[in-house]
C-alpha cells in the first residue's frame, strides 16, 4: 500500500482530497494534518513507527509554516531518512513556478476534477513504487539553493531569438504522440505546471510544460504574455476592450477573451503599435 499524508489547513479541502484517496485502493491515509508543524510530526512519527509517508499532499499558505517550510524542513538534517514525494495542493497559481523548481511531482490548483487528481496520483504512485523520492529530494536541495527562473528573468534573460524559437510541441497521449506546430496555437494558459494549448481549430490540449518556459522559447515576434496566466498569439488578437469589471481584455479571433494583467498592459501596447 502506498501511504499517503494530507495537508491543508482548509476542512472542506482536506475531506475532499480523503474522499478521493478513500475510493483508491492502492493508498491508506495516514494522516490529514491543519498546520505545517503538525504535517512535519505526523511524517516523522509515521518513519518512526516505520511506516513512512510516501506521497504528501501539500497546501502551500498553512499556519505556523508554509507549504514550502515544509518541505525545508523535510530537506533539513533533522528530518527523518524516509522522505515522502510531494503533490503541492493550492489555489494560488503564482505558486506554480517555485513547486515545480522544487521538483515537486505535481501541481494542483483549486478547484481542480476528479480526473486531474486522479492523474497527479497515477504519476505520484508510479514514482513512489519506483523508489525515487530520495533523488527527487536532492534535486529539490539543489533547486531551492539557486536561484528561480523567474529571478533570472529579472536579471536580463533574454527570451528565445526568433532563429532558435521554438515551432513545435510534442504532445504525448497514452497511445500516440502528436506534433503541434506552433503557429497553429492561438492562445496558452496555465494551470499549475501544465498549459492548456487553445489551438486554432478549437482543440485544447493539455501539456506538461510551465508557462514561463514557454514565454521563454516561443518567438517573440509571434507570441506575447499577457498575463501571469497567459500567453497569446499575437496575429490572434482582434481587438481589446474591458470585462464587467473593467478589466483589459485581449478579444481573440474565435471569440475568446484573455485578461491583460496590469503589468503586461504596456508590454502588449507596445507590441500592439500602442502609445500606453
């Protein structure tokens, strides 16, 4: 049996996820814990008894310690040998980034489906039968010792050249594998560390990949962020108006309307011909 721990600080979200885990039975809930001191005990406890945690479900804002203190102080000289793979569980996407710089399994973002969960636990159990935490661990050590992509962003790291741009995604299904030119894309959004890929026949297609990584090697001169959750083709956008709530919205071919976040307002002018 693969033994499974949660942690989140909201009731209603820890009975949800132990509803979930109850109708798989390959995993036993060992405990669901409130806080991050108490998730850090019942680990240590649980290898203590030598039933060690194999897989955490991890919220990222607890009490007395975050998601990520946690996982620190799993890391820590002090933690137990045993350390289990960990699955962040939140609602907050600007968390995606750091978690999976941490080499975390999955990344779920509330509200999330069945099917979604079902599938970070799929991938989760395969790894924790595999016996690979421990190198999942020095990975994360090694990761949260550097610094993130989003901080060599800010030091002036230069997107792709449009000459080494990336022009196509491999999108792997469970019997084929599929070549996605990019210029068939119309717009990217994030969920957690996969994107969903609109593309222009209306397909969407859900792929492995953050969206900064792809801000990064897609070419500029076709593709912009518009939005800590989104990027666009450019050639896709027809208009810009506001939402109910008086957002900038980018109106795309199609229909579709993408939010312009404050801070990529001007990058989108810009490249739009716009005086901001």
């Amino acid at each position: 049996m693969i033994r499974v721990l949660v942690a989140d600080d909201e009731k209603p979200a820890r009975e949800r996820l132990r509803r979930m885990l109850e109708r798989d039975s390959r995993v036993e809930i060992v405990a669901c814990c409130a806080s991050g001191a108490e998730t850090l005990r019942a680990i240590h406890d649980a290898e203590k008894s030598l039933h060690p945690v194999h897989i955490l479900l991890l919220d990222v804002q607890m009490p007395e310690m975050n998601g990520f203190e946690v996982v620190a102080g799993l890391m820590s000289d002090g933690a137990a040998a045993g350390r289990p793979l960990i699955v962040f569980v939140t609602a907050y996407d600007e968390y995606a980034l750091r978690a999976f710089e941490s080499h975390a399994i999955d990344y779920l973002l509330k509200p999330f489906s069945d099917e979604r969960f079902e599938a970070a636990m799929d991938r989760a159990i395969r790894f924790a039968r595999a016996g690979d935490a421990e190198t999942l661990m020095a990975r994360m050590r090694a990761m949260l010792n550097t610094p993130h992509s989003s901080d060599r962003e800010r030091q002036g790291t230069a997107p792709a050249s449009a000459r080494h741009a990336l022009d196509r995604i491999v999108l792997k299904g469970s019997q084929r594998v599929r070549i996605l030119p990019v210029d068939q894309i119309v717009w990217i959004e994030a969920e957690g560390v996969y994107v969903n890929l609109h593309t222009r026949d209306g397909g969407v297609h859900l792929h492995r990949e953050l969206l900064g990584t792809l801000d990064q090697a897609l070419d500029p001169r076709t593709f912009v962020r518009i939005h800590r959750s989104a990027i666009v083709n450019i050639d896709a956008v027809h208009e810009l108006g506001h939402d109910e709530h008086g957002n900038l919205v980018a109106i795309l071919r199609g229909g579709a309307e993408v939010r312009v976040g404050r801070h990529f307002r001007a990058r989108l002018q810009a490249r739009l011909g716009q005086t901001p």
